[in-house]
C-alpha cells in the first residue's frame, strides 16, 4: 500500500502542469476544469474491476462444482416411462385353450367353433381384466378323437374322480404341450358332470346339447381357470402376503388360554413333514415358504363369549372377532430368523380354558361355523380347537398334560390350510356354480391345484411389477423432492437392475414363460425396495442450501458487495469523464 | 497350590465349563427363588429360571414346546456357543454383600450392560457375526445393545478361555439405563411369563425401587456325557434384586430396635404372595439361605443361653428358635457338609394356589450382627491426576480378612503365592501408556517384573479398538494391600463422535478382577440337589469375581458451534481484506488530493472533516472558509446517505428474495 500511495504523487503535479501550460496557452477563456478534460480517461481501474467481477462469475459454477454433493443418476425418465405403462397397459400372459369333444356331431368347422367358444370366453370375462390371461384368448378346438370310444370312456369318468383325473391328463397329453388348458366334453346318456380337475383341465360328461356343451366349456375357461375362481381382476395392494425379498414365514402357534385348566402339546414336526412340506413345495414358485411353532401359555383371548343354551357352548360372534386376537398377551413375535423384509403369516390354533370351554363361532346368519376359525387378511388366521371334553379334572393337583391327537391335528391343520388358502386369494369351496351349472372342483393333496397355482402366480407377477413400479415411482418423486440428498451409487444400480429385471419379467410373461417371470419380477420387487430402504438414504441425508448459504454468505456477501459497488462505481465514472472528454473535444474543434 | 508352571487361567467371567450332566432329551422349565438375609439389614432375592432344549434334532429353532423360539432361532442363525447378557442397576456392595460366594461371582455385574458371546464360526466371521448378534439383541430386548456393534467398543480377551480362543467377544455400555422395558422381553422368554409361578412377584416398583438389580440371560450349550457332543442348549435367566425391607413393627422403638434385623415376608418386601407354581414347571422352589457367619452366630447365640441339644434338630426347632421364626414349616434343610456350614431351607410351592397363598415370612427376635464371606482382596480402582490432559488409573486391592485365613490354611508350603487376574478394558480415547504401570505392595513401589507374571497388552488404536489389558499377577499371601497404577492421556474427539450430553465424562467400563485359586461353591449332600437347577449352579466350582466400579472421566469437550464461528470469522477478515485491496487498486490518489486542494487548502481538512461529521456545525465558526466547507461537507454527508441508504436497501432486497426464495 506504501508503494502504491508514494508513487502516483508526481504524476497528478505533471498532468496540472501540462494542464496549466495547456490552459495559459491556447484555451484560458473557454476551459472548465468541471466539464471539460482534455485527455482521453483511463481504462486501467474500469478494466482491473471488470476482471475481478467477470472471474468472480467465473469463479461461480467452479464454487458449486467444488461444494456439489455426489447423486448417483437415476433413470428418472426411464422409471417415469416404466410406471406410466405397467399403470396404463394390463400385464397379460398367453393363455392357451383346448377344448376336446368326443361323440359328438357339429354341423361347423373346427376354426368356427373356435371362434364361438372365443366370443363367449370375451363376453363371459369382467371386461378389463388389468392382470391375467390375454384377452385374446387361443383357442383350438378338437371334434372326436378316433381312438377314444365316448360310451367306455364316459362311463370311465364317471366312476371316481382321482382315477379320471389321471385318464383325462394321460388322454390331453397325446396333444403334447401341459401348459395347455382342456375341457374334455363326452357325450352320454346320463345326467350332466362337469368336474374340474387338479392338473389344468376338466371334463364334462353326459347329455349334454352342441351348445350347451360349448357355453359350459366356455365358462370353465374364462371363470375357473383364467380367473381362478376370484370374482375380480382387479389386484389389490394387500393381495399376496408375499414378504418383499419374495418369502413367507408360516409362524404355526398354539396358544393355551390357561394351562392351569389343562395343557395341549402337539407333535409339529410329523405335521411339518407330512402335510406343509407338499404345501410348501406347490407353493415354490410364488413365494419361499419357512415354517416354524412355537406353544404358548397363559394367552387369553381378549373379546368375551357368552353361554348359549341352544348349542350348548360358548358363543362368540363375528363383531367380536376384531378383538379376539389379544396382542398384549399373545406374544407371537416375529421371527428372528426371517429377517429382512420377509412375511410372517401368523397361523393360530386356540385352545379356550375350562371356564369358556367349548367355545364356538357364530356367524351372522345364526349358525355356527364349522371352521370355527377365522382370517385376519395379511395377518393370518386363528383356529379355536375344543378339547374332547370340557371338564376340568379337579381330582388330580396340577393340569394334565395332552398331545393332541393326530386325527384332531389333521382336521385342525385341514381347515389352517383352507385360511392359508384364502389368504393368498383363493377359496376353499370344492364346488363351482356357474350359469351353465355346477363344476365339482378336486383338491389336490399338495393344497393347490396347478391351475390355481397359475392363476396365483400370474396374479403374483401382477402384483410384483405393480409395487416395484410404485416404489420405483416414490422413489424418483422423493429424489427429486429433496435436490440436495447424497444418493449412492448403489442405489442407482438397484435402480438399474429392478427396471432390467421388470423387463425381463414382462418379456419373458409376453412370451408365456410362467416361472421364469414369476423370479424375475420377484427380483425386480425386492430390488426396488432394496433401493427404496437403503440405510444410505436414512443417515445424513442431505446437506441443506440453508447450511451452504450460511456458511458462504459470511465471506461472499460483503466481497460481492464490494466487487459490485466498485464496478458500478468505476463505469458510472469513465462515463462521466468520457463525456467531460468529449465536450472538450467538440469544444477544442469549434474553437480553432 | 500347586500350579502348573505356564497356567492360562480362565477369567471365570466366562463359565464355559460344560456342563455334564445327563443328556438333554425334552425341553424342561425349572423356576427358584433364593432369599437371604444380609448382613446390612438388606435382603437378597435371586430368581432363577432354566429352560433347556435339545439342540441335536433338527426341529431345533423352528419347533419348541416350551424353550423361546426367538433365543432358539438365534443360536441357530448366529451360531452361539454360549453368550451372557446382563442389564444391572446399582453396584454390588462387595464389602457388605459379600464377594465369596456363588451368588456375588456370578450374579453381581457391571453397572448398565455386559454381553459377552462365545461364537462357533471361524475366526475372521466372528466379529460379523457379533455385530449381528448385538443388533439383534437390542431388537429382543429394546436395549441400545446395537452400540456394542462398532469394533471401538468391544475387545476379544485372549486368555479369558482356551477353548473359546479368538471366537469370543466382550463389550459392555456401562451407561445403559435398565427398566421395565428390558424386564418385560426378558419374562416374555419363560413360558408362564409373570402369569403365574415365582415371576408373578415380580413387582415392577419394588424391583426398580432396590438397591441393586440384575438380570440377566444366560446361554451354555450342553455335551452330552457320552459322545461329548453338543446335546442341548440350556438358558439361564436370573434375577437379582438387593431390597431393603420395610420395617414392619410399629410402635414403640426399643433402644435395640436398631441393632434387630428387619423382620420381612414376600408380600412385605414385593407387596405379592405367591399363587401357586408354573404349571409348566419340572420343579419350583423357594429357598431361604442363612449363611455362614450368620448360621456360626445364631448357634453361639443359641449354646450362651440355652444349653443346646445338638441332637434335637427337629423342623420345630429350625423353624421357630431363639432368634428367629419362620412363619411356614420347610420341606427341607440342606446343611452345608463343611465345618462351618450355611444352611438352606427349601419350600416347595407345589401345593399352593389362589386361596391358600405362599408367604414366607422371616420375624426376627434377638439382634444378629454378622459379615458375609470376602474375596480374598477387596478390589477397588479409581483416577488420579487432575486437568483435562492426563491422569492415571489406579486399582487398589486390599486384603481382607479371608487371605488371613488362606496364610493360615497355607501355612505349611513354604512360599504361598495368592494368584490375581486383572482385565482391564479401556476405549481409545483414553490413551494408556502401558509401559507406566507401577506397583505398590504394601506401600512401597516394586519392579513390575516382581508380580507380573504375565501381562498382555492389546494397545487402542484410535476410532479402531479399544485397549485391552489382561495381567496375571501372582502376590504373596501376606500383603496388605497393592495398588497397580497406570497413566494415561486423554484424548480427543471428532466433533461427530461426542454423545449428546458431552459435559457428563466418559466412562471406562468395569475392569474385571478374579482370584483362580479360590472357588465359591456351596458344597451340600449330593443326593439332596440333584433336581435343582439352581443348587447344582451354586455347587458348581466357579472362581470368585469381582467387578470394579465404573470411572468416570471427564474430557475436553468442544464448543459444539465452534466450526461455524470460525467460518464466520474467516470469512469476515478475508472480506475485509479482499474489500480493502480492491478499494486500495482502484484508487486514484492525485485525484482526491487535486479536490482536496480545490476545495480546501488546509492539509488537515479530511480530518477536519470527520470531525465536522462527528460535532456536526460546532466547528462551522472556527472555519474561515464557511460557505465551501459547508458546501462540501453537506454535500459529502448527502452523498453518503443515499449510499448508506442504497446498502441497507440491498440488504433487505436480498432478505426479501431469500425469504420468497425459502416459500
């Protein structure tokens, strides 16, 4: 600063002198040392401000650069484009149709009855279904097989069920494919059967007319095996209990109301193995079923029955059942071995005390269930086994302790299955009623037919492609939402990988490869909700712009406001003193 | 006292003695619950229950009748040797409670939370798998057990078991607080939680209201005695409380009042009687233990007033005597089989129920004045030093009046050595200088080589792991007293890792004192216990432990806003300069001194001027050239206004923006 204020002093002294020289020489009258200058002005300052402003400007983007937080680049558009399609365009899947007629005579052409069993199919399905069969249904249709001999064959299916349902797999399976959906019409004599099996096909035998016989097929096709018995197309969110890394925990519990009345033991492990190992492997490609039980004591159910003469029990209606799970005391916990984000499906079996024993469900319509039990959708189900006899035995000091038979068991697990069944959106009837009449519907001994499987697993890949669109889409909304949010990258690749495997899924669905889509938009879920709930998004979670701005403007603030007023300053003056220039010289020429 | 040359010793903390008994073929719940009287008119009541469960079939974890499924799916997920969790509140008195016996080595704990885990997964899983394990715990139990999960605050002490080398791992968070919402998962692992059975006087206020409270789970897996294969788990869930009964008679006080011990029953001390047992239950007992410098009393008592028949030891005489009666006649008295015995009087609540209640009472009538059993030396350990720099720890050990006896006893050898293990875990923070470690025997210091037999040292690394110290000092028997003593130097945090309450001080976990020669173990006929649970715990030779009080230390804590201040005060200087230089490069000076001239001649008038502004017209009539200088500085004044005027416009502009910019 020294040097810069001891050199200049000469100069001012020459330029006055030069000036007064100037003055006493030529323009002494005319010249106003206020308006008027007679040199050009200088540039240096205006310059070396404009420089300090416009690298301050340059400087800018550098400074955000320098204090820009690291956002992994998520496929916004790509997401946006994902869930606008799987909202707008229903997720369908070929469906294959066959229909075999035996003894009987149409008057049209194979590809005519197929188009009339196709236009019924149409008009018989709940108009936009948004998940399921392609509304375009394939149907092939085959008049009278030559080997098949409809009197010995009708009077084959007629006799049992289980047998005829192997005759009639091993009799489409001359066609090859499985994957195929058949109805086997014969033509009788006698009364009218349609029974639907527990592979994927079904026969009607009897007298049955040309038409009626194509409407009844029609009918099983749209409403038994397309729909899966299920009213509506529609997938609900609360739909399949299925845990988002695809898995089912079965927590099996029986619960002593009060061991001091008596204490019920049950030998699990042979029901595990004989009768939820089939379940759980019918169950594979929807979900990863684990079981596990535990007994539990002291658990009170929390709603009160009441004595009723009629039935000679205990009663407690279905407005009670709300309260009949009583989650103070029946610590059902959920399972440390889960873990994850995986289901648990609580399955309970209720044993009443000796004071509400035997204690019976009452439905609305005044009758008791012969379930005795019930299903609390996404939660489980609740079972209430009686004891053979209520009576306490006051004779010995302490309970006596039981194990349930394995008869009592086998019924008690019957009906588990039927509230499983339910649970996952299916029924437990075994009778379809139809407006062309009555279908007998198998059960299979594994608890799910293999339509019923299709039916779910279609309904499954629906759903999953569904959630993973609307967590993907939460996603991007809450990305964007806060711009100032770290976002790793491996979130970005969760990303990345759920929308590839939703591809897949929808390619490989498009293509009518069950198992394959059913994994990969199993995939794509968890994926989705991978990303979703990474601990990332959860810790530090964003620098703030208010913390940015306060710990900036300390230092930009007054510099900004000094550089600016400067600027301003120095080009308001060369303005100024150009224009005193330029008065001189218009001056200096009017003069001479 | 013959040891071997080379002992690796097991720190007892771990009782990993596998436990040989019968092989376990059926899950089995047993429930006990010992009472005993101490000597500072306090009570002690130590629940007991044990759920065992085979672990050999493979429905193990997923199915149980009665052990819980959540313990059992933990074993099985994280492969769990054997573990301990303990939630205390309160310290164990060891002067006054005693430090030899059974009950105060196994069950007196650390303040806050201890958990140690021994793991059966190669060695590079283990520490996975703990992280795991304590994340999980804190889930089960609603404790901040997941704080034990970071690698700075656990340790993996080398020589507290050989067979658990390198799989097992230790950590304690002395600052937990315990209440009812860690009690309520714990009771929720018995199959009668407080339904029924002896947890039913579990009354929360009373619990939390004692002087000293522990509970605690334990797990050992079982060998079976054939093939020495793992046959079953066996969880073991005690309940410690120290509780001081209320004073029951009123009324007038004798001057002796004071010198008899409270009289007390259940309902008395938890305001509940006992209903009737568990039904799921293989035994349940209640257990009254008087012990053995009380028992050495009453009969001294007894022989000065009475003359004592010796062979008259019907129930009447034990129930009802000269100094105490028992409101309901025992089952059984167990006698310890030693010279000077304690006595344990066993009810079994089997035929209790709703109308006829369990309420063991305890009335005493002649003042008692006894000592529980010591440890062979009292451990204490507190800081030294001053500052917020550095300080030291010091341990004090003082003998008591047991290593009189062991000289006694041991008399006969020629050179009797008393054998101390010191575990000491310290965080990173606290910078130890091991090389420091001093000792003084008896007052006087000693070369550390003189009684350090082994030492290992598993230094801190900062933010990383904590310090480990593991000694095994070996004393003479006759010392009165020996004080180890290390420095250290405190350290300091990043600003991120300050707890919320920074002020409060740090703690150093309990450091963990044991005597391997000495076992506390009740020795009772053989035949009597052989259902009890608990009994064959107290029979079991265990060394005697003690713990030490936790420390507290007080470091530098930051001003907590102190990073913003110095931002802000960085930024204003370098404002200020970068503002001062651009003004200073764009000045012209021959121009300001050409006006200075044309308007005032005077060399002093900018001072002038600043002094015009300060006084304002007070000066005007020592000016000469009054209507210039006015001019000038009115001019000068109104030329600043408008400017002040225009920055504080700026500003409040920039407010404005900001503010629409924040809607």
């Amino acid at each position: 600063m020294a040097e810069i204020s001891n050199s200049p002093p000469p100069e001012p002294k020459l330029t006055e002198q030069n000036s007064q020289t100037q003055i006493t020489e030529s323009f002494t009258s005319q010249f106003d040392s206020k308006t008027m200058r007679k040199t050009k002005p200088g540039v240096k300052r205006l310059i070396m401000t404009l420089t300090v402003v416009i690298s301050f400007i340059l400087g800018f983007p550098l400074l955000m650069k320098s204090i820009e937080i690291y956002r992994a680049p998520l496929p916004f558009d790509r997401i946006e484009s994902f869930s606008s399609k799987i909202e707008s365009s229903p997720l369908l899947f070929p469906c294959r149709f066959r229909a075999i007629f035996v003894g009987f005579n149409f008057r049209v052409s194979n590809n005519e009855l197929e188009e009339v069993i196709r236009r019924k199919m149409i008009d018989l399905s709940p108009g936009d279904s948004r998940c399921g069969c392609d509304g375009d249904y394939s149907v092939s249709a085959v008049v009278d097989l030559e080997e098949v001999n409809a009197v010995e064959v009708g009077g084959k299916l007629r006799e049992n069920n289980e047998e005829a349902d192997e005759l009639v797999k091993r009799l489409v399976n001359v066609y090859g494919e499985e994957k195929v959906y058949s109805v086997v019409v014969v033509n009788g004599e006698e009364e009218v059967k349609a029974v639907v099996g527990k592979y994927r096909h079904a026969w009607i035998v009897g007298k049955v007319s040309e038409e009626d016989a194509v409407f009844h097929v029609a009918e099983i096709f749209a409403k038994v095996f397309v729909n899966g018995r299920s009213e509506d197309g529609v997938i609900r969110n609360e739909f399949m209990p299925v845990g988002a890394d695809g898995r089912i925990v079965l927590s099996f519990s029986l619960l002593n109301a009060d061991p001091r009345d008596w204490i019920y033991d049950w030998d699990f492990s042979e029901i595990d193995e004989t009768l939820l190992q089939p379940v759980i492997e019918a169950l594979k490609p929807v979900a990863d079923v684990t079981v596990e039980s535990q007994v539990l004591y002291h658990t009170p159910k929390s709603s009160f029955s009441y004595w009723d003469d009629e039935h000679g029990s205990h009663i407690f209606s279905t407005q009670d059942l709300p309260f009949f799970v009583n989650s103070n005391e029946w610590h059902l916990d959920t399972s440390v071995a889960a873990g994850g984000r995986s289901k648990v499906l609580q399955l309970v079996v209720y044993i009443p005390s000796a004071k509400e024993c035997p204690l019976q469900l009452e439905l609305p319509n005044g009758e008791i269930s012969k379930t005795n039990g019930f299903i609390s959708p996404m939660w489980g189900g609740v079972v209430v086994w009686n004891p053979q006899s209520c009576i306490k035995d006051f004779e010995s000091k302490g309970p006596v302790r039981h194990k349930i038979s394995p008869q009592d068991l086998h019924k008690v697990f019957e009906v588990l299955m039927g509230q499983l069944r339910q649970l996952l959106g299916l029924k437990s009837d075994d009778i379809y009623v139809g407006e062309s009449g009555t279908s007998i519907l198998l059960g299979s001994e594994r608890g799910f037919t293999e339509w019923e499987l299709d039916a779910l697993s279609r309904k499954h890949f629906c759903f999953n492609l569904l959630s993973c669109a609307t967590t993907l889409g939460s996603l991007s909304r809450l990305v964007q939402s806060l711009p100032r949010m770290i976002i790793m990258d491996e979130i970005g690749k969760q990303v990345k990988f759920s929308l590839e495997a939703a591809n897949s899924a929808q390619t490989n669905a498009t293509i009518g490869i069950y198992d394959a889509s059913a994994v990969s938009s199993r995939h794509s879920r968890s994926l989705a909700e991978d990303a979703f709930f990474h601990p990332s998004i959860m810790s530090i979670s964003y620098y703030s712009f208010e913390h940015c701005f306060a710990i900036y403007s300390p230092f930009f603030l007054p510099v900004t406001m000094h550089i600016l007023l400067a600027a301003v300053r120095e080009w308001k003056r060369y303005k100024q003193e150009n224009r005193k220039y330029l008065t001189w010289k218009a001056k200096a020429k009017t003069t001479p | 006292m013959a040891l071997p040359p080379t002992t690796i010793v097991t720190l007892s903390l771990l009782l990993l003695l596998p436990i040989l008994s019968s092989s376990i073929v059926e899950e089995a719940f047993s429930e006990e619950l010992l009472l005993k009287p101490l000597p500072d008119r306090k009570i002690l009541t130590h629940f007991h229950f044990q759920t065992e469960a085979p672990i050999s079939d493979d429905s193990f974890a997923r199915h149980h009748h009665l052990f819980p499924k959540s313990i059992a799916q933990l074993v099985k997920k994280f492969h769990i040797k054997a573990m301990e969790l303990s939630f205390t509140q309160g310290r164990w008195n060891y002067e006054r409670w005693g430090g030899f016996d059974p009950i105060s080595s196994q069950n007196a704990k650390p303040p806050g939370v201890e958990l140690w885990a021994v793991f059966d997964v190669p060695p590079h899983q283990v520490d996975a798998y703990w992280k795991n394990l304590t994340h999980s715990l804190s889930g089960l139990f609603c404790a901040s057990i997941n704080f034990l999960e970071s690698s700075s605050s656990y340790s993996a002490p080398k020589w507290a078991s050989q067979s658990a080398l390198g799989s097992l791992r230790y950590g304690t968070l002395p600052r937990e607080a315990v209440c009812t919402e860690n009690l309520t998962p714990w009771l929720k692992l018995l199959p009668c939680r407080d339904k029924a059975g002896l947890s039913a006087l579990m009354d929360r206020p009373s619990i939390y209201r004692s002087f000293y409270h522990s509970q605690r789970l334990h797990l050992t897996t079982s060998k079976a005695p054939a093939d020495g294969l793992d046959s079953g788990i066996i969880l073991e869930q005690t309940l410690t409380v120290v509780l001081q009964p209320n004073i029951q008679r009123a009324g007038i006080s004798y001057p002796d009042e004071i010198k008899i011990q409270p009289s007390w029953s259940l309902s008395s001390i938890f305001g509940r009687k006992i209903n009737g047992r568990c039904v799921l239950a293989k035994s349940s007992n209640v257990y009254l233990q008087f012990e053995r410098g009380l028992v050495t009393q009453l009969e001294n008592i007894q022989k000065n007033t009475v003359a004592y028949d010796s062979n008259d030891t019907g129930t009447e005489v034990l129930r009802r005597n000269l100094c105490f009666e028992l409101s309901i006649t025992p089952d059984r008295v167990h006698r310890e089989l030693e010279k000077s015995s304690s006595l344990l009087y066993e009810y079994s609540i089997k035929g209790y129920n709703d109308t006829e209640q369990f309420d063991l009472g305890l009335i005493w009538k002649y003042p008692v004045v006894w000592s529980s059993p010591h440890a062979p030396l009292y451990a204490s350990r507190f800081l030294t030093g001053s500052g917020n720099e550095r300080g030291s720890i010091a341990i004090s050990l003082k003998s008591t009046e047991l290593t009189k006896d062991f000289i006694a006893a041991n008399n006969v050898e020629e050179k009797c050595k008393l054998q101390v293990n010191v575990l000491q875990i310290v965080p990173w923070y606290i910078k130890v200088y091991y090389h420091t470690l001093q000792i003084l025997v008896d007052e006087k210091p000693h070369a550390v080589t003189d009684f350090v037999e082994k030492m290992g040292v598993s230094p801190s690394e900062d933010k990383v792991s904590p310090g480990l110290m593991e000694l095994v000092l070996r004393f003479p028997c006759e010392i009165k007293s020996a004080v180890l003593n290390i420095e250290f130097d405190k350290g300091f945090l990043h600003i991120d890792e300050y707890p919320p309450d920074a002020n409060q001080g740090f703690d150093i976990p309990s450091a963990i004192i044991s005597f391997p020669d000495f076992h506390a173990a009740l020795q009772f006929l053989n035949n009597s216990i052989s259902n009890s649970p608990m009994l064959s715990k107290l029979q079991e030779k265990s060394p005697v432990l003690s713990y030490t009080e936790v420390l507290l230390v007080p470091l530098t804590t930051p001003d907590f806003s102190m990073p913003y201040n110095v931002i802000t005060i960085t930024c204003t200087v370098f404002a200020l300069y970068f503002g001062s230089l651009l003004n200073v490069l764009r000045r012209r000076v021959g121009e300001e001194e050409r006006l200075l001239k044309n308007k005032d001649a005077n060399k002093a008038a900018i001072l002038r001027r600043i002094l015009d502004k300060f006084w304002g017209r007070s000066s005007e009539s020592t000016q000469p050239q009054q209507p210039s200088s006015s001019s000038s500085s009115s001019s000068s004044s109104s030329f600043i206004n408008p400017k002040l005027f225009l920055k504080v416009l700026l500003v409040a502009g920039i407010a404005v923006i900001w503010q629409y910019y924040l809607k």
